[in-house]
C-alpha cells in the first residue's frame, strides 16, 4: 500500500499510541477530581501542556486543548465576535480557507456581522494590498490559513503580521492544521499573531484532539462552557491519554523536522517533475518556495477527479480529491472557484499529500501507475 492522503489524515505513530495505551490503563482519573488519582492525572495534563509549549517555544498557560482544528477555528472566530463585539461586526478572512473558518464566518454574517473575503491571485494567495485595504476602524479579527490544504499554497503569514502591527486591537488568527512541521514556524510563531489552531491527528497523534495557541492577554470567549476545565476557557473533562499522546506525537515530529521536510519536497517533485510533462495535465501546485513541501495537486483535462482517486485505488495507491472534508459530497473546490478555475478543470483535480515516511520509490511506483492510468483516459478521452 501507498498512502499519499497524508493531509486528510495521518496513521497514529506507534510510539503514539503506546503513550495513549498507557495513559488510558493507568492514569485514568479525572483531572479535575481531589483525591491522589485525580492528582496524577493533572500533573499528566500539565506536563503535556508544557511539552507543547516548550517545543513551539511559547507559554505554558499560552497552550488550550480542544477536540481538532475544527474547534479551534470555531472557537477563535466566534470566541472573538462575541469577545469584542462591542468594538466591531467587521472580520476578514481569505477565500480559500477550510470550512470550518468560512461556516463560522457566515453563520456570523447571518448575525449581523460583516465578513470581507480577500481574493487570491492564480496560485491561491492573498494580496497584502487587498488586506491593508480591506481593514476598517470596526475590524476585530483577520484570519489566514498558512498552508492551503487544497494545493499547498503558503499564505504571506509575515507580510500580513507587519501590516497588523500597525493595527494593534485587531485580533490575527492563523490556521495552521497543515503547516505544523512544515518548516515555518517561525512565520506562525511570529510576535504578532495572536490565535493558531492545530490539529492531532494531522501529525500522528489520535483523532478527535487539537489545541489552540492564545496569546498572552489576548480574550476570546468560551464556547464550551460547563465544569471550568481549561481555565474556565474550554469545558468539558479532559481526554488524556489523547492529549499525553499528541505531546509525545509533537516531539517526534519536530525532533528531525529539516530532514523530514527535506524528504518531502524530494518526493513531491519526483511525482511533480514527471507528470507535469504529460498535455492534458494542469498542476495547480508550482515547483517554488510559495508552496509547502507535502501537498501536490493536479488535474487530467476531461477525468473527473473521482475516476481518478478510485483508477488510483485498483493499484493500492490512495490519494484525495481535493479537501477530504468535501470530497465524499463532491462539493468543488473553494479554492480553485476562488482562483478562477474552469469548472470542467477544477472538478479534475487531485491531490497527493506526503508525509516524512513516505518515500521516492512510492513516487516512482506512482508516476508508473499513473503512466498507464493517463494511456486508459487517453483512449477513452
């Protein structure tokens, strides 16, 4: 088997895992309980939580558990309407961003709030004029993913960070669910951005966790409120051996992160280099640094992009349309409607989203598949 849906999500590491095991058999009391369980458990949480904020170099008490990046973008988005609402209904986002940004942000506007959608250019990136242009004296929030998870495109996280210093009440959000371990952390983590959102299983840690970075002094309001867990932030009873995991599934990851984005980009450009030779190919993702190391996407003029991932399928090898999220409802990419895609090219696309354990030789066993794969359609076509 290839698995080269790495960006819809990623296999549990072994090593993973076995924290998650261990914490699930022995330290299973509640956090929030007085007794000498409930205090182990605590201690568990506590010390996740400072792994994570030691290895992303920020603050423990920075660091917020959720249940993915769904939440997390929820939570900002909404956290931050209501938090400021007496300041301002204005909040800018891009037109390429994951439905869990643009649902939020139209169940705003539904509300009463005023969205604006910065337009991107043909490679699916934002103009830092559009942004500075589209800021008024009631915009509370501007949210930008730094990794599309559609073609890879890296948003200009640093150019729009220094745009918003001058604009220092404006809350700045990035989405960062596919660009941890990408090598731009320091992008991320730059000292103007106030909210990230992250995402466990994107990076081997178990489903169903996540945790969002708030700056220092920065509110938001809870959504999920109940039992005070989270400081009184996000309620709702810990899960542990999930949270103990995706420390250990962080660390492992940045541990040997330039190697690792080293063999990523090596093997997307094996797959890139070959088939973007054949005529009836468009390659929505470039072969520059404006595109993370991990996610490639294409299309083969006049085969929907569902033929293609189920052809795919038949030799073992398992890609994605383009988001997993809308792929089963065959929903077109907001992404490529965003960059002006015709509608019988967008509806072809693919993508391949590598991780660091995959390899040059499934990239070869892939151009090979795909060498016969594209002489089938062609004869069809």
């Amino acid at each position: 088997m290839i698995y080269f849906d790495n960006s819809a999500t990623t296999k549990v590491a072994p090593e993973v895992l076995k924290t998650y095991q261990t914490v699930s058999e022995k330290i299973w009391g509640n956090p929030s309980s007085l007794h000498a369980m409930g205090e182990t458990a605590f201690n568990l949480l506590e010390q996740s939580r400072k792994q994570i904020a030691d290895l992303l170099n920020v603050k423990p008490h920075e660091i917020f558990f959720t249940s993915g990046g769904t939440e997390g973008d929820n939570w900002v988005v909404k956290g931050t309407a209501i938090e400021k609402r007496t300041f301002g209904k204005h909040l800018i986002t891009t037109a390429v961003e994951h439905p869990a940004i643009t649902n939020s942000m139209e169940q705003l506007r539904r509300l009463g709030y005023d969205i604006t959608y910065l337009p991107v250019d043909k490679e699916g990136r934002i103009s830092i004029k559009d942004l500075e242009a589209a800021i008024r004296p009631d915009t509370i929030l501007v949210s930008i993913m730094a990794v599309n998870n559609e073609i890879g495109t890296l948003q200009p996280i640093k150019e729009a960070a220094d745009v918003l210093k001058k604009y220092p009440k404006i809350h700045f959000h990035i989405d960062a669910v596919q660009g941890i371990g990408k090598g731009i952390q320091s992008a991320i983590f730059n000292d103007r951005v106030d909210f990230v959102t992250f995402s466990g299983h994107k990076f081997h840690a178990p489903r169903g966790i996540g945790f969002i970075y708030a700056r220092e002094g920065r509110r938001i309001a809870p959504l999920m409120t109940g039992g005070g867990q989270e400081k009184n932030q996000r309620s709702g009873t810990e899960n542990l051996p999930a949270i103990a995991g995706m420390a250990k599934a962080l660390r492992l990851l940045l541990k040997d992160e330039p190697a690792n984005v080293k063999q990523q980009q090596t093997v997307k450009e094996t797959i890139f280099d070959h088939v973007s030779k054949f005529k009836n190919v468009t390659m929505f993702t470039q072969r520059n640094d404006g595109f993370a190391p991990h996610i490639l996407c294409f299309a083969i003029k006049g085969v929907r992009g569902e033929t293609v991932v189920h052809a795919f399928e038949r030799y073992n090898i398992f890609i994605s349309t383009t988001s997993a999220c809308s792929s089963k409802k065959q929903v077109e990419s907001s992404t490529l409607a965003a960059m002006k895609t015709p509608d019988d090219i967008a509806t072809s696309a693919i993508r391949v989203s590598l991780d660091a354990d995959n390899t040059v030789a499934e990239a070869e066993e892939f151009n090979k598949v795909f060498d016969k794969l594209y002489a089938e359609f062609s004869k069809l076509n």
